[in-house]
C-alpha cells in the first residue's frame, strides 16, 4: 500500500473528525445533549487531559502532555513511513494510518483550540473570538461528544468490589480520533499475524 493512499485515509479521518468537532463547539454549550436512540446521545464534554479525563497535576500537567502527544506523532509517523517504505501489510499500513490519524486530531484540539475558541460554560463558543481564546497555545482541550449508555442499572451484589453499585456501560464519552485510535488497535490485535507476517523461511531442506 503506498503512503499517498495512507495519507488519503489520514485526511479523511482528520476532516471528520475536525468538522464534528467545530460543529458541537460552535453549536453546543457544554453539557448539551441530544438523544438520537436511548441507547446513543450526543453529549458534549471537554477531556483536559489523557484518556478517561485523567489529567497529569501540576502547572505545567497540560504543557507537558501535549508535548508528549507532539513526540508521540512523530514517532507514529515515522512507523507509518517505515512500515510503507518497507512493503508492509496492507492491514499493518492502514491500521498504522487510523492511529496517526486520531492522535493528530486530538493534537489539534490539544494546540489551537485554547486560541480559537472561547468558553464554552453556559454559552455557545465562537470561533475566532475577538476577545481572544478560553487558554493559550498548547492548552486546549479536547472535545468530545459520542456517548453510548448502553445499560444502566444496578450490578449484582455478588460481583467483587462493584457488586450493588449504580453502573453504566459504556460511561466515557469519546470523539471521532478516539474511535480511529481504537479502531487501529484493535485491528492490529486481532489480526496480528496477518499485520506482521513471518518471512518465509529459505532454504529449507524437503
């Protein structure tokens, strides 16, 4: 497969994940929810920090995990140009890309959204504010807004730890790169084999 046909599942991605996301940020105040079937809403939620909104403490938290993020695209990157460069699998090379693709995403949000969007608490941000941004370069924060309560209810009192407790699955609300990330992994996980084939061996004796 080659990196033009990689870069066209990256851009497409990328456009849905980006359009869904300026779309319920400039229509949605945080919070607002929309309920399509019982079981799937559009709920919109900003993640300040890494998956399940955990958030790394300190001043300088948010900095240094969009740093991270920034390093780890990089290193995605170069996997997915090596993996072309090398005639990797077909499967390999677009699981490689949906993962690139979801983790520039959340990039994008984690790097500009703070300048270009204003607050969204108890008000619909706007784009390009002329009173400026809600944070500053590099402190953005991602926006979220698919959300799948598929049950909800109480768990058995015999189940360990949680027996008895009030539970939802499947609680976290998510976004488009997510979904892709997700998506790539899991491809890589079941398809294992197929992503990273074995050279045959040569010269075997018959």
């Amino acid at each position: 497969m080659s990196l033009k046909k990689a870069g066209i599942i990256i851009i497409l991605i990328l456009l849905i994940d980006q359009i869904s996301k300026i779309y319920i940020k400039t229509n949605f105040a945080l919070g607002d929810e929309v309920r399509v079937l019982e079981w799937f809403r559009i709920l919109f939620v900003e993640n300040e920090g890494m998956a399940w909104g955990t958030k790394i403490p300190g001043e300088y938290g948010k900095l240094a995990l969009t740093l991270f993020r920034l390093g780890a695209i990089v290193g995605i990157g170069y996997w997915l140009w090596d993996s072309v460069r090398k005639g990797g699998s077909k499967i390999l090379i677009v699981s490689v890309a949906m993962i690139f693709a979801g983790a520039f995403g959340n990039i994008i949000d984690s790097v500009f959204y703070g300048i270009i969007f204003n607050d969204s608490y108890g008000q619909i941000a706007s784009f390009l504010p002329a009173e400026g941004g809600y944070s500053s370069l590099f402190h953005g924060k991602v926006v979220d807004m698919l959300y799948f309560p598929l049950w909800k209810g109480y768990l058995p009192e015999w189940i360990p730890f949680w027996g008895g407790k009030y539970f939802t699955f499947f609680e976290p609300v998510f976004n488009i790169a997510d979904s892709a990330i997700s998506v790539g992994v899991a491809i890589l996980l079941l398809f294992n084999k197929r992503a990273f084939p074995k050279e045959k061996e040569e010269g075997t004796s018959n």
